[in-house]
C-alpha cells in the first residue's frame, strides 16, 4: 500500500475519542453542541477571563484532533483562562474547502460578534491554514478581525514544491512530501494549489491582526514559512515569530517537553495582552 493510500485508509476509520476526552475532564468542563451533524467541543476552565478561543485543529485535512490536542488545549485554557471552542470541521477526502470553510464561518461570525469577549483565532498545520483562509472570507464578508490570531506550524504553501523542503525532509520524524501532497490534493478538491484561497503564501495579508507563529528547525513547512513571515512583514503585520531549534512539526503541543511548555507561556502572555501597544 502506497503512503497516501495508507493516509486515506486511516482518515476513513479515525473519528474523535471521547477516552481522548475523558483525561482532561480533571482540568477543564467539556460540553458538545451539534451543528449539520458536526460537533463543536467546548473546554471551559474553572477560572474563565475575557478571551474566547476559536481553535481549529491539525492533521493534514484528513485527520480528527488528538489527544495531543486535547491535553494541549485543556493546559492552555487554564494558563490563559479562556473558554476553547473546537470545531469537528469536515474532514478530506470526502469534504473540501468549500465544505470547510461555509461550516466554519457562521461559527467565527457568532464568536467575532461578541463584544464582551476578546477573540483569538489559532490553529495548528492545516488547522493553521484552514485559520488563515477563514480570515479571508471573514474579510470578504466584512466581518471582524480577531483581537490576535496564533498559528503553529501553518501550511501556508499547499503546492509543497518548494525545493527546501526535501532538504528538510530527512530531519522530520513526521511529515513526508508526498503526504503532505495527498491531503492537500483531497482538500483543494480541484481548486489549483497556488490559488490564494488555499495557499495564503500567494494572497494579501495585510487584512491580518496581530499575529503569532511557532514553527520548528526540523519540520519541512519551514521554508515557506520563514517566506510568510517575510511577507507579512512587508505588508506590515505585526507579526511574533519563533523558530523552535531542533524542534519537530507542532512541536509546542507536545505538552511533554519543555520547549512547549515555554512556548505555551509565550501564547498565554499574547493572549492576555490588553493592547498592541
């Protein structure tokens, strides 16, 4: 079996634990609400401030979050006292873009409607993306931009034909090329890879709040997003940028290790933050 049709017959038989669930319930409460059969997790932590968080999760467009996942955000609700909001968003290669992203925005239009709450926007790898084309349309609809905005490890370039990559390739224990290729192909769902809509490397990002982004030494999204770090700046983001040495893919959700725990304190610290200042 080929890697991508090994890829494709994982994403058929995955599907949210709730035993992935059942070990942070100590932290924080969960609860689900259900939209056009697709849930919504909540985790609300015992001391809640002003901050809402919509999170979008990571696994190359094929993949339900994890219990990585869920430990990494039950810790960040109580470091930064906010209330999560997870979408279960439709997941390739039965859904697409367009599938993604008209789930998600009545969702963001709700949760930027709010004016007692700060929101920020975060996402993990193709969550990261999933983030940033979210934004667009929000953009489109005049709707208003989150108070910040985290990406970790985004996948801003769904082509993936940059020639760096395959240098790193040898030194990331989790992501190859032609898999990172198979997902992003099921999700564009014939939209050309370049295209803004799915590579926000090739659109304007001048649209975008203050934002902050994690990527690793060792993880092949590296070169492209060192180039969207220095197109943001051009266009005049203001942008937080770290680059974990020696760090792999989403390193700062491997709630394990230290550099993710110092990680998750820089996140907290921009969450909290009452100005750009």
């Amino acid at each position: 079996m080929s890697e991508p049709e090994g890829l494709r017959a994982y994403a058929a038989k995955a599907a949210p634990s709730e035993r992935d669930l059942r070990g942070i319930r100590r932290r924080v409460s969960v609860s689900y609400v259900s939209i056009r059969t697709k849930e919504i997790v909540t985790l609300t932590p015992r001391r809640v401030g002003d901050a809402q968080i919509l999170y979008l999760h990571g696994g190359g467009f094929v993949l339900p979050p994890h219990n990585q996942h869920w430990r990494f955000l039950a810790r960040l609700a109580c470091e930064a006292r906010a209330k999560i909001c997870a979408p279960l968003y439709p997941l390739a290669p039965a859904h697409g873009y367009e599938d993604v992203i008209e789930f998600l925005t009545p969702i963001y239009r709700q949760m930027s409607e709010s004016r007692s709450e700060r929101l920020i926007l975060m996402g993990d790898s193709a969550g990261a993306n999933i983030a940033l084309s979210l934004l667009q349309r929000a953009r489109e609809a005049d709707l208003r931009m989150p108070f910040r905005l985290i990406l970790i490890a985004p996948a801003v370039d769904l082509s993936f034909d940059n020639p760096l990559m395959k240098t790193l390739e040898p030194r990331d224990p989790l992501l190859t090329i032609v898999s990172a290729q198979a997902g992003a192909a099921w999700y564009a769902k014939g939209i050309p890879l370049r295209d803004a809509r799915i590579s926000p490397l090739f659109g304007s990002l001048r649209h975008l709040p203050e934002t902050q982004v994690f990527i690793g030494t060792n993880d092949i999204f590296l070169p492209d997003v060192r180039l969207f770090y220095e197109r943001a700046v051009a266009e005049g983001v203001k942008i937080e940028y770290h680059e974990g040495r020696s760090m792999i893919h989403c390193w700062p959700l491997m709630t394990f290790v230290p550099e993710a725990k110092a990680a998750r304190r820089k996140m907290v610290r921009f969450i909290s933050a009452t100005s750009s200042g």
